[in-house]
C-alpha cells in the first residue's frame, strides 16, 4: 500500500485543485470565470490554487483583453496532465488494494 501512497500527489489534494484540473482535462482551455461558476469558488481563492497550480508548472495561463475587458485563460500543460494521469492511476490503484482486503 505504501507504493500507492507514494504517489499520490500533494498538488491535487485539495477539492479545489482536483476540480481545476478535472476541468482542464477535459476541456482544452478554460476562462476565469467559467472556472470559478463550475467550482463554485470565490475569486481570491480560485486565484490561490490556481497560482499554486501554475508555480508547479501544472497549467499554462494565456492574458488578453476581448474588447476592454481582461480574459484570462487556462490550459493543463503536458507536465500536469502526466502528473494529474499518474495521481488518477495512484488513488486508482489504493482503491482497488483495499477492496481486496474486504
């Protein structure tokens, strides 16, 4: 059980982050505010985990302005998408080692 614990990754954790890049794996990019009515989120604390996201190099961020207004759009990078899969795979196979033992 310990090989699968080791490879739960501490990024994705949080309901917030597992829902972001839930998101981003299944759409290829997605805007702020999309995200945050999706999730449920206030402002500042998407904003926290989506920068924690971004230091881990996990998602891609994209600025424009569309007319005056600001648009701020996000991708799951190539490094996050294998680190969200080998999380997936990681909880995947814990879950499964423990329905053994039942």
């Amino acid at each position: 059980m310990k090989e699968y614990l080791g490879n739960i990754n501490k990024a994705f954790e949080s309901r917030a982050r597992l829902g972001i890049m839930s998101v981003l794996m299944v759409e290829e990019k997605v805007d702020f505010n999309t995200l945050k009515d999706t999730l449920q989120l206030t402002d500042g604390n998407l904003a926290s985990h989506l920068r924690a996201l971004e230091e881990a190099e996990y998602l891609r961020v994209e600025k424009q302005f569309v007319g005056r207004k600001p648009n701020t759009t996000y991708y799951a990078s190539e490094t996050g998408r294998e680190a969200f899969n080998s999380h997936l795979n990681a909880l995947e196979q814990l879950i499964l080692s423990n329905r053994k033992y039942k």
